[in-house]
C-alpha cells in the first residue's frame, strides 16, 4: 500500500510552514484551544511531509482513496498484536528494574528504624 503524492511542491511547503508555526503557536498558548491549534498544525505538518491529503483525495477519487484507508486500518490491526507483545515486554523489564532498585535501596537484612 502506497499513498499518492496528491499535494504538490509549493502545497507541500506551505503545509510544512503553517504546519510548524501552528504547532509552536499552540503549545506557546496552552489550553484546550493551544492543544487543538497545535494538533490542527501537526495534522498540516503530516501533509506536508507524506505529500498527500485524505480530504484532497476524498475529493478528488473517492473510491481509491477509501480503499487505501481500508489498507491502511488492516494494516494497522496486523502490526496491533506486535506492539502489544512490545508493550509487555517493556513493562516486564521496568517492573523488573523497579523491583531491583526497591531491592537495592531497603535491602532485607536492615532493620527498621522507630
């Protein structure tokens, strides 16, 4: 599965530049209306990057479009199972570490001070 480049060069870079100055706008903002503008900026930095446009493709052909989010969601469900078995993993080592470092830090042998 390949997205189409369906946003062209000057597109892209105005995407990138708004994209950027949205993001450091609404993190320098705050708030609930800084997290929007600021997430609205890395949806727009995305588009920029990848060089292709969901909304513009909708528009533009509907249908392939819409097969290429069906790709990409099962995609997405195949790689699901993966990342949960990676998430496990690191939370196995850092309990480890945890319990190590509680270990280390109140060894059993001391005794309890009043």
């Amino acid at each position: 599965m390949s997205l189409t480049h369906n946003v062209h060069r000057l597109e892209r870079a105005i995407s990138l530049a708004s994209g950027a100055t949205a993001i450091v706008a609404g993190v320098c903002q705050g708030g609930s209306s800084g997290v929007l503008k600021a997430l609205g900026g890395a949806a727009l930095l995305q588009r920029g990057i990848s060089g292709h446009c969901v909304v513009k493709g909708l528009i533009s052909d509907p249908r392939s479009e819409l097969q290429c989010l069906r790709e990409c969601v099962a995609d997405l469900r195949a790689a699901l199972p993966k990342l949960q078995k990676e998430m496990e993993r690191v939370k196995g080592r850092q309990e480890s570490r945890l319990n190590h470092a509680l270990e280390e830090t109140f060894p059993a042998s001391d005794p309890i001070s009043p």
